[in-house]
C-alpha cells in the first residue's frame, strides 16, 4: 500500500469512528429526551444502551461491508498470522540466497596473503628509508593486486603512495606500535594482506601484517617427530604429511607467519627406500625425526626440513 495509502487509510478510520460516535450520540439523545424504557430500565440507561447499541451496528455494518468488498481486508482479518509467518519464511529464504551468493561470489578471504614478497625493516636503516622503502614495497603492492585482482572481479584500488590518503596510511604502518615494538628486538617483516572479505564487485583493500624477524629454528633442531613400530610397512607420504602438519603448527607458535610456515622437505627417492626397509626389517620403536636443514627466520618463507631415522624420540 505504501505511505500515502497507509496515511489515507488512517485518515477514513479516524473519520468513520467519528461518525459513529456521533451517530450514537444523536440516537442516545433522542431516545433520551422521548423517555422511552428498555427492559423496565430508567430512560438515563435506556438512551445510553442504545447509543452504545448504535454504535456497534454501525461498526458492525461497516465491518461486514468491508470484508466482502475487499479482499485484501479479508486476508488481514482471517489469514494474518499465516501471512506473516510466509512473509518471515520468504525473508529467511532471502537472507540465506544472499549469503549463499555473496559466499559463491567471495573473491579474496579475510586474512589471506594477498602478495607473496614482503619488506624486511631493519633497525639499522633511519626512518626516513624505513619510509622510503616501504612506500616502494606499497606502490608494487598495488600494482600487483590491480594487476591479479581486477580481472576476477574486484574493482582496482586507486592511488599510489604519493597521494594522501596513502601517504597517511605509510605513516601508520610505520608508527604502530607492534613494528615499533619489534624494532627494538630486530628487522620487522611486513606482508600485505586482506583486511576484510573481498566479494566480486568490491574495491581491492590491504593492510599490512607485521612480523618480528627472529630466528624460529636453529640448523639441525628437532621440529617434530613421528614414532613407528619396526616390523612394519609405513606410507611415506602419509608419515611425512604427519610431520609437516606438525612442523607448520609448531612455526606458527614459534611466531613463523602461516604463509610461509610450509615444511620444504630435502628427500631423495633413496633415504625415503632405506627409512621403509630399515623400518621394515628392524624391531622396536623408531622414531623418523624432522629437523630445520638450516637456520629459519619468517623472510626464509619456508622452512628446509631433514629427515633422520632415530631410536630417540629428539
């Protein structure tokens, strides 16, 4: 109906109530002045009964009329609560469609790595090349997801780190007070990621994720371990898929960012043959241990991994 037929229908309401009363009124008044009884009732009641009787008819009239000459006012009297439950249904149905499309549509997950190079700070630099390098490291950052992002349906960020607004946001990066925390214990590593989800249609949108670039493992440091019983066939790729599960969760603890904490496992064809065949043939419990292949900091962007067959669990 809208807001002028809502205020229309108000309007009629207000008016037919009125006359009603009115109509009541002038019924009650004269019946009250001829002195007529109803039921052996004093004249004062009798006129008031059919002043309120009146009113009712009226109403009751004007009900009726309605009711078989519309057919909306008949589904607001009898069907309202069904008409609601199916408007709150469709509502739900609509909601749950939108979600689902915006879901199919989604481009870009919150959090996700959007650039795989990152900008390594150093304590060493002055702020101004702290600066200067970063709003390099911001430009190619742009380019690149232009570049990546537009034709899957993001619409291009604009500017570059000569604008303001940008400009504003190098500084922000630089003053927050996690990279000037890490500052301090060492280099900082920057990675550009998402902010928000991105859905096909929206402008591209970044932010940087700081990391403290100290060392996550030494050369030669046991990462994680896997105990087998000699005597046993074991799968290499279900084995080493165990251990670099755990050797990613035991990086990300470590504070490697989840980017770049995959295992880069060093295997030849035969240490894989000679680990199943000693295995194999042997008895008791062994133990196939991952270990760093070198030092690893989060801008080694992986983590180079050795395997040894061991009675020791370390």
């Amino acid at each position: 109906m809208g807001v002028p037929g809502g205020i229309i229908l108000i309007v009629l309401i207000v008016l037919v109530a009125g006359l009603i009363a009115y109509i009541g009124d002038r019924v009650g008044h004269q019946v009250g002045r001829k002195r007529m009884t109803l039921f052996g009732l004093r004249p004062k009641y009798t006129s008031t009964i059919v002043a309120v009787g009146t009113g009712m008819m009226i109403a009751l009239v004007v009900t009726v009329t309605t009711l078989l000459a519309s057919e909306y006012a008949r589904a607001a009297f009898f069907n309202l609560t069904k008409i609601n439950n199916e408007v709150n249904d469709l509502r739900a149905r609509a909601d749950e469609l939108e979600a689902q499309v915006r879901k199919n549509n989604i481009v870009v997950n919150h959090g996700d790595l959007l650039y795989n190079q990152f900008l390594l700070l150093t304590p060493q630099e002055t702020p101004s090349e702290r600066r200067r390098r970063l709003a390099i490291f911001v430009d190619a950052v742009i380019a690149n997801l232009n570049r990546t992002y537009v034709p899957q349906g993001l619409k291009p960020y604009i500017g570059n780190s000569h604008i303001p607004e940008v400009s504003t946001k190098i500084d922000e990066v630089l003053s927050d007070a996690r990279v000037q925390g890490f500052l301090i214990r060492g280099p900082v590593l920057l990675v550009a990621v998402a902010d928000e989800n991105l859905f096909a249609g929206d402008r591209i949108a970044f932010t940087f994720a700081p990391y403290s670039d100290i060392p996550i493992f030494h050369a030669n440091e046991s990462i994680a371990s896997l105990e087998v019983d000699g005597g046993t066939t074991i799968s290499p790729n279900v084995a080493y898929g165990q251990l670099a599960r755990g050797i990613s969760s035991t990086a990300i603890e470590a504070g490697m960012p989840a980017y770049f904490a995959n295992a880069i496992p060093a295997l030849t064809l035969q240490q894989v043959q000679a680990t199943q065949q000693a295995i194999r043939t042997g008895s008791g419990r062994f133990y196939i241990i991952a270990r760093a292949a070198s030092d690893v900091y989060p801008h080694t962007g992986g983590i180079p991994v050795a395997f040894s067959l061991s009675r020791n669990p370390k």
